[in-house]
C-alpha cells in the first residue's frame, strides 16, 4: 500500500502556484497536465545501448521503489506560452491553504508560547481543545511576536509566540523605598 504525501495530492488535484516558465521566461499559472512514469523495459534490453554485463542480477526491489518515490516528476504546462515541461517534485510549489476543519490532533504540533511556528503550520491547542492553522505572524509595537491562528469553532485568535523563559539572577525582594534610600546614601 503507498502512501501520497499531501504535496502529491496537491499537485494532482492541480493547486500549483504560479512559477517561473523557462520558456516564456515569465511567472506564469502553471497546470497540471499528467505524471511522468518510467519505462518498465530493463536498460538491460536497451536496444541503443546493448545488452550491459556489468548490472548485476540481483537487484532490491525495496531500494528501487524508495527511488522512484523521491524521483517523481510531472507534466506542467505555462498557461501563457503553452509549453510543456517536466519538472521534479521539489521545483513546484503548492497552494497548502488548509482548512482546520479537516485536521485532527494528531496531525497537529502541539502549541507552546515558547515555539516558532511559520505561516500555514498546523496546531493544537490543548486549552482550548481545538486545531487551528496558522494564517499570519506579527510583531506588536512592544516587541512581542504573536501568531493569528484560525480555529474552528473559536475563530482567529491571536497568540504569543517566541516567549523566552528569564533564566538570569532571580529578582530581589527588595521594596522601591529600600532602592531609594541606597540610592541617597551614596
């Protein structure tokens, strides 16, 4: 049984971004047009080449399958200049809007304030007991980072992110008027 990553998925249901067409030369709306498969004819029978010796008999089957799955390549045709092209899985980029209603907990990264997360993460916060996925990350006027997380029973929500733990000198006890009458004294 194989296993689609969700970029596949994304990519055969046709939600590219616009990139660059090498033969337009501009960044252009790209469309999904089919999946490259290699040939299932051995090299060995290669008509161009011949019959080759030194591949050995004995091959795995497991390691061959490994390769195929990080080599996938698709057919993507520029909508501006009708070019086809075939490009490897890692040059096309997806539009990976999830919704949070179709995740679960699981699939998620629990939330902590002390966390760096990145646009389009997805997460679960335990207080709230819900999913949400990460829409935008700003940073307020006091300097603070926070995130706007849309859940999906609690809408957005913003949350602090980044939130660094004091591990200095812990603070004396000391009142404001002890602070200023050591003050005076010098």
């Amino acid at each position: 049984m194989k296993v689609e990553s969700r970029k596949r998925q994304y990519i055969l249901e046709g939600k590219i971004k616009p990139g660059f067409c090498d033969g337009c030369g501009c960044v252009t709306v790209q469309v999904f047009v089919g999946e490259w498969k290699p040939s299932d004819k051995p090299k060995d029978e290669d008509p161009l080449f011949g019959l080759s010796d030194k591949k050995s008999k004995e091959k795995n089957p497991v390691a061959e399958e490994e390769a195929s799955a990080a080599e996938n390549q698709y057919w993507i045709r520029c909508t501006s200049c009708n070019q086809v092209h075939l490009l490897n899985e890692w040059q096309i980029q997806i539009d990976k809007d999830l919704s949070p209603n179709e995740l679960k907990p699981e699939d998620c990264q629990l939330y902590t304030p002390h966390g760096i997360y990145a646009q389009g993460d997805a997460l679960y916060h335990k207080s709230l007991d819900e999913v949400g996925v990460v829409r935008e990350k700003q940073v307020t006027g006091s300097g603070a980072h926070v995130i706007i997380v849309e859940f999906c029973k609690s809408g957005r929500k913003q949350l602090l992110e980044n939130v660094q733990l004091n591990q200095g000198k812990p603070k004396s006890i000391e009142s404001v008027t002890d602070i200023i009458k050591l003050k005076l004294r010098r």
